[in-house]
C-alpha cells in the first residue's frame, strides 16, 4: 500500500532517465559501432600535457584535497588565458572557480542562483545538463529556439526578448553552440547583452569550445560586451581544447560575488577537484598560439572530410561554424523522425549518431536532426561516410 502511494523516488529528476550520450555509446559499444555520437576525440591530447600530470602525481601535487577555489597554478593559468585571448582581467585569487568540468560549473552556478520558481532561458536545442541542473535549482525553463535560416542555426532575437518575463532570473547561453555548431555573432551577442542590461539579468554562458571555431567565425565571450562582465558567469573546459574529456577540468569565471556565489553549491557538490590534474592543465593553458592554431587546424580538416561524407550520402549538412558537431536534416533521405533513424542507424550501417530531438522541449521541432561528432581519426571518418553511403541509408 505505502508502495502505491510513494512519490517517484527522483521526482524532480524523473523525466530525464539515462542521458543519451550514456545510451548511444552503450549502443555502439554493443553493436561494435562506429561512434559519431557522444563528444570526445579519439586520441589523446599533447603528450607533455600527460606527462605534466604524471609529474604531479609522482611529486605529491595535488594528491590530498587541493584548495577549495582550486590550486592557485590553475586559477593563474586561467586569468593569463582570458587576458591573452580577449583582453579580459580577472583576480586569480577572487574570481576564478575550478569546477569538476563545466558540467558542475553550470550545476553550481545554476543551484547558486536560481530559486524555485525562477525563470531560465536557454537556447533550444539545449545541451542536455542544463535541463537537468535547472529541475534540481527548481527553476523553470524557458526555451528559445535556433531555427535554420540561410543554413545557419539562428537566434531570433525578438524572440529571445519576448521569452523574457518578470521571473527571468538569468539567460543560459551558450557559444560555439552545441549541437548546432552556430557561433553567436558580435550583432547577436550585443543585442542579448543590451536585452540583459535593460531586463537586469544574469547570464551564464558555457564557452567550452572557445578554441573550436572555423573559417571566418571568431568567439567573442560575451562578459567582453558593455556592461557584461559583472553580470557574466562564464564557464570554461579544459576537455575539448585540450582532448583530455576525461579529465573533468573546468573552471567559472565571474566578480567575486557570483564567484562566492557559485562557490558556496560547488564546495557542497565535489567540495574540490582532482588535483594533479589541475596542475597539468595550468601548463596547458600555456602553450603557445601554435598548439590551439593547429587544434583548429585539425578539427577544420575532419569537419570537411565528415561534411563530404554525409552530403554524399544524401543528408543535408548544417556546416557548424564552430564545435565537435555537425547537424544533419535527414529527410532527403526519406527519414523524418531522428529518434527513430538513430536507434536503428547501428543496425542498418554501424554508425551511431545523436538525434537532436532529445534536446527540445518542442521535441517536433528537432525531429527531422541528427548531429555527428566528427573529433575522430581521419581513417574513422572516412570508414563512417563510406558506411553512411550504402543502401542502408538510402545512398
Ligand atoms: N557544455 C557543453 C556545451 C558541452 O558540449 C559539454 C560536453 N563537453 C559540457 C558543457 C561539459 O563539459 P565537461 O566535460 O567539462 O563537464
Ligand atoms: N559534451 C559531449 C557531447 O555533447 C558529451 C558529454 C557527456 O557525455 N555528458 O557529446
């Protein structure tokens, strides 16, 4: 009887079951798939970065409870990287946060500043944490979505300013986008900063992929724009930059009152991170231009080789500007429902692939996209197009 009457045992979280980066890679790994889905590359970052943590380990840094804030080495590293890259100034000691990954980064920052029944708005399709971290602050979400327009995943900005209501706390952002691969422009990002100064909200912005732009796209952090910087928490990995995903190195930057703020939820979540690695990733944010220019490079050249690979195989390309990730519409296939295409995808030709749906509230707007990681070795890409290309997918 008490049985039937007990609430869900996770009612807040209920909803959300396995994340479907969780799920797809367990599919590929039992249907020995190629696995364009979940993010992470597929050789390992720079050598010496490696070496610097097994230095630290050897040496004793970091092997009992580092600082709460994180080690200083760190923190140092990451107000040099935000001076050398963007001219931004920031206090080592009392504005910058280090973070299991940015997934706890947004955690804290959101359970820091969100109460219940606060309003959050994030851009649609949305990374799949934020959903969850902003159930467990008890805000209430409030997605706008990127439409393709002139192929191009793109923010209407009206919209964005129409979502905002009494109870918006804050603006989740997030550039270059997942799962889009849309890099916000100087235009965009200046309109959401002037919607922000006039509305009075705070804006959280997950910046992970700042080094993974292309072409003519250039990452502008938005705590860059008027206005912005003290009411910007931005949020930062060393993840993709450094192809070290399972690290779980990240880091919040913000005044020293949000910092506080974000503080006083991640002392209570980790408490602190791991420490060796935080000493190997201060020497990472140092290495020279040549190391992120040819980072760049490389992901610049995978992205053609996938791209060709799925145009030739009868899916319509998104090209992103930015990240990991390419979206695709399947419906010159004859395909319409992405859910469906990804489960089976394994099945019909080895490859596994993220159906953007599971990133909309509006779950019919993102039906027809499914996203390839294309952070893999240039004989995997190639192997996946050549798989995508038979008659399993309609090519
Ligand atoms: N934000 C976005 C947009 C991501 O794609 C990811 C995955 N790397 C994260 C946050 C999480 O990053 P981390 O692995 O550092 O927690
Ligand atoms: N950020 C990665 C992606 O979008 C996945 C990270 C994760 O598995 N949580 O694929």
């Amino acid at each position: 009887m008490a049985a039937m009457t007990r609430p869900p045992l996770n009612r807040r979280l209920a909803a959300f079951g396995t994340t479907i980066f969780a799920e797809m890679s367990a599919l590929a790994v039992r249907t020995g798939s190629i696995n364009l889905g979940q993010g992470f590359p597929d050789t390992d970052g720079p050598e010496e970065i490696r070496e610097a943590a097994v230095r630290a380990l050897r040496d004793g840094r970091g092997n009992q409870y580092p600082p709460g804030p994180g080690v200083p080495e760190l923190r140092t590293a990451v107000t040099e990287h935000q001076r050398r890259y963007y001219g931004l100034a920031y206090d080592p000691d009392t504005e910058v946060l280090v973070t299991a990954g940015a997934t706890e980064g947004i955690a804290a920052a959101l359970l820091a500043l969100v109460e219940p029944g606060d309003e959050v708005i994030a851009l649609e399709p949305y990374y799949d944490s934020y959903a969850a971290s902003i159930a467990m602050a008890g805000g209430t979400r409030v997605p706008v979505t990127l439409r393709p327009r002139d192929r191009r995943f793109t923010l209407d900005l009206d919209e964005l300013r129409d979502a905002v209501t009494d109870r918006t706390r804050l603006i989740l952002l997030n550039t270059p986008h997942n799962p889009t691969g849309t890099v916000l422009t100087r235009e965009e990002l200046t309109a959401i900063a002037a919607l922000a100064v006039e509305r009075d909200l705070l804006v959280v912005t997950d910046e992970v992929y700042e080094h993974l732009v292309f072409d003519d796209a250039e990452h502008i952090p938005l705590a860059t724009l008027p206005g912005m910087r003290e009411r910007t928490v931005t949020i930062g990995s060393a993840g993709k930059t450094f192809s070290y995903t399972g690290w779980k190195v990240g880091w919040v930057t913000a005044t020293p009152e949000l910092v506080t703020a974000v503080r006083s939820a991640k002392q209570y979540l980790t408490y602190v991170s791991a420490g060796p690695f935080q000493y190997a990733i201060a020497e990472a944010l140092r290495l020279p231009d040549a190391f992120f220019d040819g980072l760049r490079a490389d992901l610049r050249a995978k992205r053609e080789v996938l791209s060709r690979g799925l145009t030739q195989a009868g899916f319509e390309v998104y090209a992103p500007a930015g990240t990991y990730f390419i979206t695709t519409d399947i419906r010159p296939l004859g395909e319409s429902d992405g859910v469906a295409f990804c489960r089976a995808l394994p099945e019909r030709c080895g490859v596994v692939a993220i159906p953007n749906a599971v990133f909309y509230d509006h779950r019919e707007q993102g039906a027809p996209f499914v996203r390839f990681a294309f952070c893999k070795r240039v004989e995997v890409l190639e192997e996946a197009a050549a798989r995508l290309k038979g008659p399993a997918t309609g090519g």
